[in-house]
C-alpha cells in the first residue's frame, strides 16, 4: 500500500500527544536517518518548523566512522536545531538561539534556527541526560522535535514523553529472520507494559542485567519485575525474548512505539522488501513502513 | 585562589582551604580566571588587604541578598566571550556564535550595571567600549536573546540573499516538477532522494528521468535525474550562494573590525565582570556568615571575639547542634589545655581559618577581629601525621615537618600544634614540645600548641589558656545513641576559654567522657579508683 511514510508516522507519534519523536535504530545504516528526513520533511509540509537534532553525529556527506556516504540533511528555513558549533555552515548565517556547555563529539552544543534552506550535519550530544536537554531546550524554539537516535543509545529515551520509530534494515543482521528477531526483540524490550500496582511486585534498582533475569527465571520468579522503565532492561536479540516470554517484566515509565521502519538495502545485502516488511509488521504488531518504497506493510 | 606560601597541604587540608575556596568560587569564567590568580596578600600589604576587605564588606552590607544572588545569575549566564575578544585581536573572523557570545556578555555587563546602581564598591563594567561594540552587533539581535547576520547589516547582503532565495525557489520548483511528474507516471509517492521500484508495479520500462542506482531480483533502487532545467537552476542558485556567501562575510569582518578596534577595552570589561563576580561571590560569603572586617595589624597577633571555624558550624547546624563561638587574644606562642572532646583542635582551626581569610583580604567569621599577615601558617600534629610517610613512623612524620618549617623560616610564623609529640613518651614528649614552643618564641612566631601534657606552659615559659569543660558530670544517656551522648556532652560542656595561672587547675575529664560514650561500667568504676 503506497503511502506518505513521513506523513503517517507523524500522524502516529502526533496521536499519542507526544512533543517529540525519536528514531532509534537495532543497527549501524539501518535508515534512521531516511526515516526522520522523510518525517521532517512531512512536518515541513504540514506548516511545523520542527527541531532537529541527533544522539551523537549525523547529517554527514561521509559517515566518519565507515568513510560510507550517508544522506544528508536539507533544512528549511525556519526550522530549529541542535549541533555542534563547529559543525554549523558558515554560510548561510543561522540565527543563533542559544549556546550550551555541553559538549558533543564536534565541539560545544549550539541551538540555531534555519534562515536559508541549506544542508546541515547534526552532531547532538553523545549522552543521555545531554540529549534530554537538548530536546527540552529546543522544545522551547519550536513546536515539535524530532530527534535521529544513535545506534543503541535506548537509554535516552529514559524520563522522555517521546513517541519512538524503531528503524531495521539489511546491513543489521545477515539475514531476513534475524533482522526480525532482532528488531522483534527490540520492540518487546522498549513495549513492556506499565506496572499497575495490584499485583505482588519486585522492584529492581538500576539495569535488570542478563544475570539478573537468568537468576530470576531460574528460580521460577513470578512476580512482576518491575523497572524503572524500559531502558533498564539490558537485554537484547534472543536474550531478550527469552527472558520477556519467561518474566512478567513491568515498568514504571512506558516509552510510546507508534512505528517501525524497515530498509531493505544495507550496504553489504538486500532483502526482499515486501516480505522483510511484512513479517516485520507480523513479529512486532506495530506499523509497519518502507520509506524507500513509500509503502507501510500489509 | 592560591594559597602559595601562606600553607602547605597539610595545613590546607587541616584548616579546609578548599571548603573555604568552594564557598568562594565565582560563577562565571571571567570569574574563575581573576579567581585563580588571587594569591595571599604578604605582611607588608595590611593596609591593601583590610582595603580589600572593607570593599567586599561594603557590598555585602550595600546589597540585599536577593539583588547579590541575581548578579551571580548574571555572571553564571554570560557566556565566555574572552575568545572571541581573542579572536578578533589576532584577525580572525568572528563565527556568528562569537559574536552571540559577546551580543551576551555585552548584554550582562549593562544588567550587572542595573543591578549595581552605581555602588562604588563594584567596578562599572558596562564601558564606553562595550556600549560602543554593542551597538555595532545590535542589529543582529534576533528575538530578545538570538544573534543574526540580518539584511540590516549591509544592504548588498540583503541583495545577495533575496537573489540565492530567488533561485533556490526556482530550483525546488524546476525539482518538484520532476519529481510530481515521475510520481504521476509511477502512480504514487517518490522519496526525492532514493526510492525502490518493485519490478512486479513496473508495467514497461521506468520513465525518462529515473536512474537506477542499484537492481535487485526483485526490486530497483533509484534516483531522479538532474534535467537541463534543473541542472541550470541548480548552476544559478550555487553561484548565487556563493556570492551570498561572501557577502555574509564581508559583514562578519566589518563586525570583527569593529571589535577589533576596542579589543583592549574589552579585554578589561572582561576583567571587570571577573572582578565583580569575585567581589560579589565574597560579599555573599560574607552575609551568609555574618563575616566582619579585622583590623589588620602589622604587629604579629591575632585577636578575636566571636570567632567560628564555619565548615564545623555548618555541620553541626546539620545535626540540629550550634556551634559556641570562641573568643581569644594571641600575642605571643600560648599552650592550650582542656578536656577530651571541649573544643582545642576547634579552637586551633578556628584561629587559623581567620588568619586565612584576613590574609586573603575578606571579612572574617567573628564579632570583633585584629589580625596581622603572616609569611606562613602552618599545622603540626593530629591529622597532619595522616599523611602516608613510607616508613617514617608519626612521629617522625611530625618531627620531619617541623624540621622542614624551622627550616623555612618564614617569618611572621603563625604555628598551629595539635597535640605535637603525643605519640611518644610523656616525659620525653613534655620536653620535646617544651623546647620547640621556646624556639617558636625566640623567631618570634604566634600561634596555639593544644596539649594533654601537664606542666608545659610553665616550663617554656608561655601563657597558658583553658577550655574550662565540663560544668558536671553529663547524664548517661539510657540507650547507647552516639548522637544523645554528644548532645548530653554539648549541654554540660563550658567551650569558654580563659587564661589560667593554676596549673593544678587542667583536668582532661576523660573518665567523665568515656562513662558518657558507653564504655563498660566496671571500668569507669575501677579507673576512678586508680584515680583516687
């Protein structure tokens, strides 16, 4: 079904009446950065001037830590962001709203605003509570953030109120069936529900480790483990759905999945993409997208 | 803040330097940099240092709490425009974030000048340098807190703008064409960047303009060709963008060459702010406690009333406990006697954290001060032997730096010797801090030696005060709670020290203190009678 991928994941993540957005991905190259392009510029069409920025770097011609090309990001006047100082064009001139002490992998943090349509690389900062407040600083410049994850940075997505697209794709995992486990697991990880309070419960401090559930499961726990929220879950593949379908594991905190999106094209093997994004759609139970072929998943 | 000189670690740790220079650290950069250069003032420098005293006590007693806290909010948000200052100096050219930072920092200065209202006892910081370079960027303001190269700035940049804008619109519309037009013969939606063509949709060949960059068995990676048109649309707005480019940049330098030209004054606004940021984080200091101005004397002697050593107070003030403060006059070397746990080694650090802040030109913790600059303060004794010293043994750790002190011979000397030679036989001990304190008279050092020794004033020739202790024997408290027991004791315990002539008089009320802190009763019962 030929869709605006851009347009219908931002009427998910808006439904849930989340400020911001965040792409997270279960790999390097995986099409986070295509997704938020297509997202941003959905907003763009829809009269948003959203605020862009990234858990680490992105935006780049060149990704520095493969020397692969990667998509670059073409901003429109208007909309804010968050990068690197050093990492802004000189020109155009941006307006610039604010300068942080944070420091990212380019330099100090600065918050600017677009004024003419150019490229830009997003350089965001590298850690969790620095992203945080980023995306609390740029909510304050613009009406909605959207927010291009690093790989596996989950943890900053904890204390957020974001909606969350969860990005898959070939160049992840050898195969079409371990793509889908990884990023079924990824979303059984990030989905646990909320603790409702009525049921016996153990709480765990801090990361429920892989040690931690193996204890548990083998010693027949069954009350609800209860997490801060789903980023202390320090599980992931297999591991993870193994211990999620033996532990009721709950959190205090739920994080809002409202996509995922798939790319069939990695940079080493390519999947068939209707039948990678089909049982995508099947082992998660979450929409389903293929940006590159502007479809969502039957 | 250094304390160069005037203390060694040992000394510094014992009388919490660093608390001290945390409880004075300014809040922005410009701060920090004048910060790390002040350095005790030397004897000699009495009238600077009570100057400089005077001057924080002025702004201390000139401001309200709440107006000394906005400026440290003025000072922690300025951001650090010393580089750019820096920059425009060497002849770089300002980033548009260089010159948001001085837009902020000339922004502060004028706020701090508000907040000030003219008080002499703080530097204008709002030069005719800064108002000028101020006024030069104004145009740029974007919002109330933003920086922009505006149009305003210099009209062949609007020029260039309008005209790259021009073109980037006939780009995007010469592009969009392409790509509706593609999207209308596919039948649906096409990314402008890659998009996939299932072969199974594709009836025939893929229209004029699509490029493949990448086949699959089942599907083909593509990408929408640069037509003629576009390709020429594309030539227009990149020679556009770098021509407004350039005019972006002739801007930036007219602005850096503007900063440029008063880069000296600026250089002193900077060190103004710092100025007054230190100033004000001591005058905040100085309301918190209740610091008052010591006359600084250049006669060696410390004399005060009311004195606090304030990182102890504020941890008993934690525990719901006040601290009693200590009044004591020190001309001279002077023993100081007194019970277990009465307050001597507070009383040694009290002394010393005056003679720290005098020194550093700030009002001191006390009612009443009178205090001279001297060349070293230094602490012997309890915590300084914790030291790890290899093999030396405590003792010879506190023999060693004692050594190394007379060695230095800083003069004036003002010596603080908690319990010197407690670690070796009383006899020899006795002897031992008995010619030390005749040595530290005769290089006509002052200071404290606390000690349990008897008979030491006396024999060396000294003034002797006391801790007068407990009024009574305290109240055992009826389970074993530390925090009751040391309550019950704060409540019997007399801290008043006095000079005393009895030397029969000093008792250490040890066996009193033990019963209190819960030690067996058959042994307190048993050490009285070996007492008796």
């Amino acid at each position: 079904m030929h869709v605006d991928v851009g347009d219908a994941i931002l009427r998910l993540a808006q439904e849930t009446g989340a400020p911001s957005l965040v792409v997270v991905g279960t790999g390097k190259n995986v099409g986070k950065t295509v997704a938020m392009r297509a997202i941003y510029r959905a907003a763009v069409a829809r009269g948003i001037a959203p605020g862009l920025t990234s858990i680490g770097r992105d935006g780049e011609a060149i990704d520095v830590g493969d020397a692969q090309s990667k998509p670059r990001l073409f901003l429109r006047a208007g909309t804010a962001l968050a990068t690197a100082r050093d990492v802004l064009p000189a020109s155009p001139a941006s307006e610039m709203l604010e300068l942080s002490l944070l420091q990212t992998a380019a330099g100090r943090l600065a918050y600017a605003r677009v004024r003419s349509d150019a490229h830009y690389e997003l350089v965001g900062p590298p850690t969790a509570s620095g992203l945080r407040e980023a995306i609390d600083t740029l909510l304050h410049h613009a009406p909605y953030a959207i927010v291009d994850g690093a790989v596996d940075r989950i943890a900053a997505l904890a204390g957020g109120r974001d909606a969350v697209v969860v990005a898959c794709g070939a160049s992840a995992s050898p195969t079409i069936d371990e793509a889908v486990s990884d990023v079924r697991a990824l979303v059984a990880r990030l989905s646990i529900a909320r603790y409702d309070g009525r049921e016996e419960a153990l709480r765990i401090e801090g990361a429920l480790t892989p040690s931690r559930a193996t204890q548990l499961i083998r010693e027949g726990e069954k009350r609800a483990i209860v997490v801060r929220d789903p980023t202390q879950i320090a599980l992931s593949g297999r591991g993870a759905l193994h211990a999620l379908e033996r532990l009721r594991v709950r959190c205090e905190r739920e994080i809002r999945i409202v996509a995922v999106t798939v790319a069939s094209i990695g940079r080493d093997r390519t999947f068939e993409p209707r039948m990678f994004a089909h049982e995508v759609a099947s082992a998660t139970g979450v929409p389903t997208f293929d940006v590159y072929a502007s479809e969502r998943a039957a | 803040m250094k304390p160069g000189a005037l203390l060694d670690d040992i000394t510094a740790r014992a009388l919490e330097f660093r608390w001290l220079r945390t409880a004075l650290a300014p809040a922005s950069p410009y701060g920090d940099r004048i910060f790390e250069r002040i350095v005790p003032f030397a004897p000699g420098e009495e009238a600077q240092a009570e100057a400089r005293a005077r001057r924080v006590a002025a702004i201390a007693s000139g401001f309200s709490s709440q107006t000394l806290d906005a400026m440290r909010d003025v000072f922690r948000n300025a951001p650090d425009a010393s580089n750019a200052i820096a920059r425009a100096s060497m002849g770089d050219t300002l980033s548009d974030a260089n010159l948001l930072e001085l837009q902020r920092f000339f922004d502060a200065c004028v706020r701090l000048d508000t907040l000030t209202d003219e008080n002499a006892a703080l530097p204008r910081v709002a030069s005719a340098a800064v108002v000028e370079s101020a006024r030069r960027i104004e145009l740029g303001r974007a919002g109330k807190f933003g920086f922009y190269l505006a149009d305003a700035f210099d009209p062949a940049l609007e020029r260039a703008r309008s005209s790259l804008a021009q073109a980037q619109a006939e780009y995007d519309a010469a592009r969009g064409r392409a790509t509706a037009a593609i999207a209308t013969l596919l039948g649906r939606e096409v990314e402008p960047n890659e998009f996939i063509v299932m072969r199974a949709d594709l009836n025939g060949a893929l229209p004029d303009g699509v490029r493949v960059v990448r086949e699959a068995p089942t599907y083909l990676l593509c990408e929408i060709e640069e037509t003629d048109a576009t390709l020429a649309a594309l030539d227009r707005r990149d020679a556009l963008a770098t021509a407004a480019a350039a005019a972006e940049e002739t801007v930036r330098r007219a602005l850096t060459d503007a900063i440029r030209e008063h880069a000296a004054a600026l250089n002193a606004a900077a060190d103004a702010f710092g100025e007054a940021d230190v100033l004000v984080a001591a005058a905040r200091f100085t309301q918190t406690h209740d610091c008052t101005v010591a006359s600084i004397v250049s006669e060696p002697a410390l004399h005060a009333t009311g004195a606090c050593f304030i990182p102890l107070e504020l941890e008993l003030e934690k525990e719901g406990r006040h601290f009693t403060p200590i009044s004591i006059a020190i001309d001279d070397v002077a023993v100081l006697t007194g019970p277990n746990m009465g307050g001597k080694s507070v009383c040694l650090r009290t002394c010393g954290f005056i003679a720290i802040c005098a020194a550093f030109g700030l009002p001191v913790p006390a009612s009443n001060a009178a205090v001279a600059l001297f060349a070293e303060i230094s602490w012997l004794g309890v915590g300084a032997d914790d030291e790890p010293g290899g093999l030396l043994s405590s003792f010879a750790r506190e023999v060693v730096r004692l050594r190394d002190l007379l060695k230095r011979d800083r003069r004036p000397l003002f010596a603080l010797l908690d319990e010197f030679a407690r670690t070796t036989t009383p006899r020899e001990g006795k002897a031992l801090l008995v010619a030390v304190l005749k040595r530290l008279q005769a290089i006509g050092a002052r200071g404290l030696s606390a000690t349990h020794l008897a008979g030491i004033a006396p024999a060396a020739g000294v003034r002797h005060f006391a801790v007068r202790g407990l009024r009574g024997i305290p109240n055992r408290p009826a389970t074993s709670d530390l925090h009751q027991a040391l309550e019950s004791l704060a409540s019997s315990m007399d801290y008043t020290i006095e000079e005393v002539t009895d030397e029969a008089a000093a008792r250490s009320d040890a066996i009193a203190l033990a019963a209190l802190l819960g030690l067996d009763e058959r042994v307190i019962t048993d050490a009285y009678d070996v007492m008796e």
